[in-house]
C-alpha cells in the first residue's frame, strides 16, 4: 500500500471513531483532500483510494490540474476553492470549481452568481467567518453572519451550504473546542431562517477529531493525507 492510500486508511479510522464516539452517522463527514503544491500523479493517488472532494488554494495552479485531470478521468472529481477570493479570479472560479468555502463579501457572491453558467447546477457556498476577529484573516465578523447570510440565500446561482473557519493557529485545544462549538451555534440559529444549511467546512490535519466532536461536516486535510509538503 502507498502512503497516500495508508494515510487514508488510518484518516477513515479516526473519523470512524470520532463520529462513533460523538453518537453521529458514519457518513455524516465529507474528507476533503487539500492538494494544494500536490502533484496531478498524488491526486490521482488519493482519487484512486476513494477521495471525491479536493480543495485548492491558488486559482492558476488549481486550473492546470482540473484541466489535466478532467481529459484524464472518467470521473472527475469534486473541486473545492478553500483561498483567498479575488474580485478579478471569480469567473474563472464560477466556471471551474463545485463548491467556494471562503465567501465574505456580497460583493464577491453577487460576482459569482452573474457568472456562474446557466448549464451548471448552482455554485455551493460556505461563508468563511474570521471568529477570532484577526486582523491579518480573512472572513466576516461573527456578528454580521446573519445579514450576509440572508443576501447570498437570495442570489439565483448560488446554494448557500454553510460556514466555514480557520482557528488561530496559537489557539489550545480547549480554544478550538470553544471555536468550533460557536461556529455549529451559529449554523444552528441560521437555520431557523435558512432551514437547508447543512455544512460546518472546520478541522484540519492538527484538529480534525476535535471539530468532528463538535459537528463538523467537512474536514480539510493536506499533510494528514499527502504527508509533509516539500516547500
């Protein structure tokens, strides 16, 4: 067995466990393999061990890959923007990729949903949150979730899914812990209006367990999956 394929194997068994121990379905979390600097061969890899979602971070580098492995595949598999969204790249995204996980402006949405292509199902859409107000993040203030929410709901292209968060890096388990359990509240309380929300995007390689425990839905792994990056 490769490593990929290892490492898969021993990812399915944790989140096993944790979804086990939280008392949730075994399907209730989708793995998202972050392949960002991965090549098109370990993509291929992953896919070949039952990977369907892959998150890309930088638009020029993920537009080779999909080209590539859309001419190579019989089933391509799902593609997951998980990067900072410029206003000048949301075309390409629209055209591109299934979902976009890190959505905090209207701005950027309305873009999306002019130009998402009419034969194209809609565009799946996580609001990214900076719930630790960092001044260096990316995301929405915590507080102004709901309205943002409530427009992105309204635009005829886009399905709003969700939120998604990346945890200060500093931050201690207890920390997470009290992140990701604000982050499901939050979802919660949205879906009194937005009753079909169905996805926290929140865990990564360090954390993933912990964020299954507190309801996560999508977990985004890279050196978890792939091993170190060499750069």
């Amino acid at each position: 067995m490769n490593n990929i394929a290892f490492n898969i194997e021993e990812i399915r068994d944790r989140v096993s466990t944790s979804l086990k121990a939280s008392n949730r379905p075994g399907d209730a979390v989708t793995l998202l393999a972050v392949s960002k600097t991965r090549s098109v061969a370990d993509i291929n890899e992953a896919m070949a061990a039952g990977i369907e979602d892959f998150g890309e971070n930088y638009l020029q580098e993920a537009c080779a890959k999909i080209k590539e492995i859309s001419f190579s595949s019989s089933k391509p598999p799902r593609w997951h923007f998980i990067g900072l969204v410029q206003a000048n790249k949301t075309r390409t995204l629209s055209e591109l990729f299934h979902w976009v996980h890190t959505v905090d402006r209207l701005k950027i949405a309305q873009r999306l949903s002019n130009q998402r292509p009419e034969q194209l199902p809609p565009l799946n859409i996580c609001i990214q949150v900076n719930i630790d107000n960092e001044a260096t993040k990316a995301g929405v203030n915590l507080k102004d979730v709901p309205a943002l929410a409530a427009e992105i709901h309204q635009l005829p292209r886009l399905k709003l899914r969700g939120l998604m968060i990346i945890p200060q890096k500093e931050a201690d388990k207890a920390q997470r812990k009290k992140t990701f359990r604000t982050l499901a509240k939050t979802l919660n309380r949205l879906k009194a209006s937005i009753p079909d929300l169905d996805t926290l995007s929140m865990g990564m390689s360090a954390d993933y367990p912990l964020a299954i425990q507190e309801g996560a839905t999508c977990i985004r792994l890279g050196t978890a999956l792939f091993g170190p990056r060499s750069d």
